[in-house]
C-alpha cells in the first residue's frame, strides 16, 4: 500500500511573475488538484516576455522537506533508487567522459559536485585524477558514498556551505531544475567558483523531455530551452562557453548541457564540436538554436512577447504521450482525448485522488491502473487496481 501525503493551502506557494527575469505576463498550462481539497496545489506556466516554463503553484519546500524526513526513516527505500547496476554503470561512463571534457577547462582539476547523490560519478571523477567534493543535503545518500567508496561529500546544502578555497570548476547534472529558485541557486554555486571558473549545467530539455505526464511532476520546478537557461546565466554573471547534447545512452538526446564562465563580461563564446569517441561521447547540440547568448538577450531586453506559434507547441507537448523524433519533430498525432480539449481548455485541469509519490504525483503515473475521464474541461484522474 502506497503512503498517502497530505497537502493544505498553507502547504502551496503562488508565483505571479516569472522566476527568471520577473515578468508577469504568464499563461497557465497546466494544473492539478487534489479530489475534494477545492484549491490547485501545482500549476505548470509559461512567461510570455522570455519563455520559461515553471510551476507556478507548488507544494513550499518545508512540505518537500517534511516528506523528505519520512523517507529518510527508511534508508534502504533511498539507497535502493541508486542500486541499479546498469543505470549506474551508464552514470559511471557518462561522468568519466564528461571529465575529460572539462580537463581542458582546468588547470588544478578541482571540482565541486553539486547534488552528488551516492557519489558514482565522484568515483569517475577521482579515477581520471580530479580532486572532488560533493555536495548532498540527503544523509542517507551521502553517507552511502563517505562510507562505501572513501569519497569528500559533505552532507548541506549549497546555501549553507561556505567553502574554503574555490573551484575550478562545479558540476550541476540534473539538479538546477529541482530547485524552488533557479536564480538565486545558481548565483550561490557561482560563489563555489574561482573568477574565471566554469559551471557545467545539464538539465531536461523542454522541447525534448516533456510530454503529457510533466502536469504530474512534482519532481521538477523548472523546465529549460537553450534559451531559458542561457538567460538565467546571464543574470549571474555567467557566459556561456559551450552548449551540448549529451550522449549517454539512451535518454542523452533528451538533455541538454551548457558550460558557463564566471565573468562579468557576458559575451557567447564560440559554439566548438567537442567529441571523445564512442557511444557516451559528448557533442555539439545538434538540435540546439545556433543563435548568440548576445541575441537572445537582446530580444529580451527589448521586451517582445513569445509567440503564439511557441505558446501553441508548449500546449502541444502538454497534450502529447510521446517525446518528438530525432529531428525534433512531433511526428505522432495528439490522443484523441487530449485533441478535444486543445481549443477548448488552453490549460490542462487535473483532478487526482491523492498525492502518494514526491517525484510523480501518483505511483502508477504512466501505469496500466491508471484511468483519465473528463467533467467539462476538467480531467479526472482515478486508479483501477
């Protein structure tokens, strides 16, 4: 039997602007309410000044952190999330080729890891020559790699840790997106970061990782297009330096990397293919918009909306159960009951039963027990067991 998590009012928190460059000219896509509650508890929106997809309702982070405590009550219901062998041997080649990435980019081979889990791809790291601290606000997760493999992490979070000597360089591989304030995250690893040192930021990419069941997933708060995230590098102080695709095997094509220098000159350095060979290589983004960090931030300066073309394919992907082909295009039609509601609900209303899983809402997310029906424009949401 699932455990069941309460939410109340006072549990969500409402965004009226945007949380990267302040706008307040945003569109709901999405939201969900819990049957019977009466209120929305998370909402998925779109800024139309520059483009960033956020939740805009969402459970405050004391409600995560009280979830996170039950959890941690049972530290083989956490540490058995990293005991697939092969989803950590992939996670082990992955972080060593991105090593010798980033080799070129220091001098000391000094690293911050921030979010480093267990620490598998700290193993990489130290195994390539570098000298690494992670960082991990789990203890259990941190514990599994101080005791397990002899590794530097130290159990805090990113704003609570005032390090000694900064980096050459810090890691955030699919964290940035967990966080409540992408900003203000980000501006606090940069502090980790010597002058002239670099971040490397790999997220979910928008265009490539959302589908349908992104309504449901209280695991994200953000979710970043080249552009978005370029931005948000700007308004720390970053430039950026690269942008990749990751080749990891088999979701790399649904990433998306960049490499920030810390600098207040924020210029677009040359986009330069960087290849290591093999099937965990790193590349160029193929599908990444060629333009400059220069030009996106002047069209929002100059204050021009998003248009109806890019709202219209966020609603697209809302509504979609499949991710686009390898040419970036949405090749399978919309389900049919999803089709009804495009024109006639511009934002998707879900009713859930209840909320049983911090990550997806509902345990059987995507699951064969799992029933959607409409009321209106609504969309209820029941489990057959």
């Amino acid at each position: 039997m699932f455990e069941k998590y309460d939410i109340s009012r006072e549990d969500v928190e409402v965004l009226d602007k945007c949380p990267i460059c302040d706008g307040i000219s945003i569109s709901e896509l999405s939201s969900v309410t819990v049957q019977g509650s009466g209120f929305k508890y998370f909402a998925t929106a779109c800024c139309h000044a520059c483009g960033f997809v956020f939740r805009s309702r969402r459970p405050r982070l004391d409600w995560f952190m009280e979830i996170w405590g039950k959890r941690e009550k049972d530290p083989q219901k956490v540490i058995s999330l990293s005991k697939n062998e092969e989803t950590e041997k992939l996670r082990y080649y992955r972080y060593k080729n991105l090593s010798s990435v980033l080799a070129e980019y220091s001098d000391n081979k000094s690293l911050i890891d921030i979010g480093c889990g267990p620490g598998t791809g700290l193993t990489a790291f130290v195994d390539e020559g570098w000298d690494v601290t992670g960082i991990e606000p789990d203890p259990v997760r941190a514990n599994e790699g101080i005791e397990n493999h002899g590794l530097n992490i130290i159990t805090s979070t990113i704003e609570d840790y005032e390090p000694a000597e900064k980096y050459d360089i810090a890691t955030l591989v699919h964290v940035l997106e967990h966080f409540h304030s992408p900003v203000e995250f980000l501006k606090k690893t940069a502090d980790c970061v010597k002058d002239g040192g670099y971040i490397y930021v790999e997220v979910p990419h928008l265009f490539r990782f959302v589908d349908l069941r992104d309504s449901l997933y209280l695991e994200h708060m953000s979710n970043f297009s080249e552009k978005t995230l370029a931005y948000a590098g700007h308004m720390c102080g970053l430039a950026v330096q690269e942008i990749f695709v990751t080749k990891t095997h088999p979701y790399g094509v649904n990433h998306l990397a960049m490499l920030f220098r810390k600098s207040d000159k924020r210029r677009a350095g040359d986009l330069a293919i960087i290849t290591n060979g093999g099937f965990q290589s790193i590349s160029l983004a193929q599908y990444c918009d060629s333009s400059s960090v220069d030009k996106w931030t002047a069209e929002l300066k100059s204050g021009s909306l998003i248009s109806d073309k890019y709202y219209g394919k966020l609603r697209y992907m809302y509504r979609s159960q499949v991710k686009p082909d390898d040419t970036g295009d949405f090749s399978v039609p919309i389900p049919e009951f999803f089709m009804k509601l495009l024109d006639t609900a511009p934002s998707l209303n879900y009713i859930v039963p209840h909320i049983d899983n911090i990550n997806n809402t509902l345990s059987e997310l995507g699951g064969d027990g799992l029933k959607l029906t409409t009321i209106g424009d609504k969309i209820l949401v029941t489990i057959e067991r």
